[in-house]
C-alpha cells in the first residue's frame, strides 16, 4: 500500500473520488457496586423477557429487531484467507458503522435518497481480553485508502481503488468496508453492526435526551440547531443534528467534528449506565428496543441473546477507560480536503490493538509521549505541540531501540503511548 505519510509517487491502481490534485476505598465499593447493579439489570432483564406469557412476546420483538446481516458473511467467508488473524483470545473488535442512508420515511427527511449510503462516522471499538477497557477509534470518512474489488448489490463486482474511505460502504456496505479496514489496520474484525439515522435518535430519545456542554450558543440553520451556551440536553433530532453538523460548529473540519461525536458517545455512555435506566423496566425497554431496532449484524449477534454475550463483560468496565480517539492523520499530500495517515504514530496504535496491549488519551497530549498529536492537533494548540515536534525523533528512536527486535507482542509490555482523546467520565463543562 502506497505510504500515505510521506509524499507518495502517482498510484498505479485506479484512483476514486477525491484523489485529485486540487488543494485547498468506599469510592471503590461504590463503583463496584455500580456496575454490578448495571450488569444484573441488564441480566435479569433478558431472563424475565425468555420466560413465558407476554414477558416472550417482548423478547420477541427486541430478538426480532435486530437484522442479520448475512450477505457480508457470506462474502468475508470468500476472503477468509485473506483475512487477519486475531492474536489475542478473547479480546474483540467491533466496526460500528453509522449509516448516512436516506432510505425509509423517517431517514428521508435528511436528504434526497439515491440509492446509494455511505458511512458517515465509522467506529473501530476494541474491547480488552480482560474487559478492563473500551477503546473506540474514529476512522475519518475522508481518508485516502485502498478500497479492495468488493460485491455490489446488483451482483457486480467493483474494481480495486485508492479513494475516500466511505467509498467502500457505498460500493460495497458492510462486507467491503471491513475488507478495508482490516487491510489497513491488519486487525481482525470480530463482529460489525450499522445504525442509520432513526436509530440514532430513537436511543437518544429512549434515554431522556443526553447532556452536552456548548461554549457559546448553536445557531445553524442546516441542522436545525438553535441552543443556548452551557449545558443542554438534546432530544434525539437534536442529537443528530450536533454530531453531523460540520461547518458552522467548532472549526469546521471533519476532526472537530469526529471529537464532537466522541465526547458525545461518551454522555451517552454514562447515561444509560445510569442506575435509573438499567434497573426501571419502564426505562430500559423503549432503550432496547431503540437500539436494537435500527440495527443489522453479523449473524453471531444478531439476537438479544448474542447482543447480551457481547456486552455482559463490560459492566466492569469504568467510564475512565473508555476511551475515543481519532487514528492519527493528517491532510492528504494531493488534496488538502482529503486525510492520510500520520505515520509511525497510526502503526503504532494499530500494533497496541493487535495486540490488545493498552493506550493512554489525554486531550493535550503530554511531551515525549510516544504517540504525538496529529496535523489537527497541532493547529489548535500550536504552541504546546511546536515544542512536542521538536522531541518526536527522540521519543521515536528510543522506542525502536527498546522493542528492535522483540517482535509485535513487545507492545504489551511497552510502555502505554498516549493519544489525543477523551473518556466517557469526563465533564465537558469542567
């Protein structure tokens, strides 16, 4: 694959949109407490709805819900050997992929429907074998891969290209956007799952709407956004409109937007962990049955029973290791509108999640970290980061010398790089 960091040579395979040249102590108990609590809610949930009268109705329709997403098995199941291997047993990647799809009464008042959708936020979420920590990486829509021949829906067959990312859903849904990812990362994907837009807003509305922190007031037209500076609840369409928005928030780039969409996942997570969601019965089925409504998977979770395996391990989880990050990128050599990698630092972050070996977030990443802040990064908070640029040589060649030799597992025991990010226990507003 073309080494997208530096300035590579004229691909020779086909070149998709966008690859022009145009440039432009009793805390503890407390927390132990918590989240048992949350996983027996949860649990005894699922087991009163499997048990008989109007309790298997329920359970029916949520088990019902969900959509099994057979044709991508069937053509990953073509490529297996091509596939990555996982190296770790029992540790778990997830693509969770948000459709932009204008497809349905509900999705079509976002757009002229085409035919076509592409994926508007794609989510890498690697869970630690250990279930200790959650950590979910943003894959920007616009960066510059190589997209694999993949199926279409008329049963033809795409020709491999270097283009935006979100090509490979387009062309191909979900089966060719994992090809993609898993040839750029080399990481296996475990399990997928895609939402659209009603299902986005249907959990967000399940919950009571979510809390965010504006530092100055909304007015966007586009999104139908008009919100006072400070903290604010927003409904689902609220919700949706905040995290799509792009250019009247923030500064306009597809980062801000990506941070804005994390710190968000992040409320959203503390609110249905919240004990008044997972233990009122009254609470926690209108949010099963949004999240599991506008949903299609793999085969092997798409039940309510395959869902609850998956996520039972995680109540142990603390909202201080789920993290979100951004892969480290940067603007494309031949189209500043366009993303490429930022390497070593994307590599590197791929061999920590390889080998389930653990990585630190941090919103201004701390100096000699082994993981330094992106091009984005750099242009908010350009006098810190000036300083971090002058030392990455250091930090980079003591890194090889330390693991030179040891092979891809030495990451586990390396010390944690830190990325720029954030967790789900953070205040914005603090």
């Amino acid at each position: 694959m073309t080494d997208t960091a530096g300035a590579p040579s004229a691909p020779s395979r086909a070149l998709g949109p966008g690859a022009g040249a145009s440039a432009t102590g009793a805390g503890l108990i407390r927390r132990r407490r918590r989240r048992w609590v949350r996983g027996a809610g949860v649990g005894l949930v699922v087991v009163l709805l499997a048990a008989g009268g109007a309790g298997w109705a329920v359970y029916a329709k949520l088990d019902g819900n969900i959509t099994s997403d057979k044709a991508a098995a069937a053509e990953l199941a073509r490529y297996e050997k091509e596939r990555p291997t996982s190296l770790v047993r029992g540790a778990q990647n997830i693509l969770v992929i948000g459709s932009d799809s204008r497809s349905g009464d509900e999705n079509r008042r976002y757009g002229r429907d085409s035919g076509t959708e592409r994926s508007d936020t794609t989510i890498l979420l690697h869970l630690a074998a250990g279930r200790g920590s959650a950590t979910a990486v943003s894959l920007p829509r616009d960066l510059m891969v190589d997209v694999p021949g993949c199926l279409r829906p008329d049963g033809t067959r795409s020709e491999p290209m270097f283009t935006m990312f979100n090509y490979a859903f387009q062309v191909g849904g979900s089966a060719c956007t994992i090809r993609t990812v898993e040839r750029l990362t080399n990481i296996r994907v475990d399990h997928h799952m895609v939402v659209d837009f009603h299902g986005f807003k249907d959990m967000v509305d399940a919950v009571d709407g979510v809390e965010v922190c504006l530092a100055e007031p909304i007015r966007d037209k586009a999104a139908k956004l008009r919100l006072p500076a400070g903290r604010v609840t927003l409904d689902g369409e609220q919700a949706l409109g905040y995290v799509r928005a792009r250019k009247t928030l923030g500064n306009g780039s597809d980062t801000d937007r990506m941070d804005r969409q994390q710190r968000f996942l992040g409320a959203l997570v503390n609110k249905v962990q919240s004990n008044d969601v997972l233990l009122n019965p009254v609470k926690l089925y209108p949010v099963l049955d949004a999240a599991t409504s506008s949903l299609t998977t793999d085969p092997d979770l798409a039940s309510l029973r395959g869902l609850y395996e998956l996520v039972r391990g995680l109540r142990d989880i603390p909202t201080e290791r789920v993290q979100f990050l951004t892969v480290p990128r940067e603007s494309y050599v031949y189209n500043a509108n366009r993303d490429q990698l930022v390497e070593p630092e994307a590599e590197r972050l791929f061999e920590r999640l390889r080998s389930d070996a653990p990585v630190e977030v941090a919103e201004k990443v701390p100096r000699n970290s082994a993981a330094p802040a992106d091009s984005a990064t750099k242009s908010r908070n350009s006098a810190e980061n000036d300083e971090e640029s002058d030392e990455r040589a250091d930090g980079e060649a003591s890194e090889k010398a330390d693991g030179e030799g040891s092979g891809e597992p030495s990451a586990v025991n390396s010390p944690a790089p830190t990325f720029r990010g954030n967790t789900a226990a953070e205040d914005a507003c603090a």
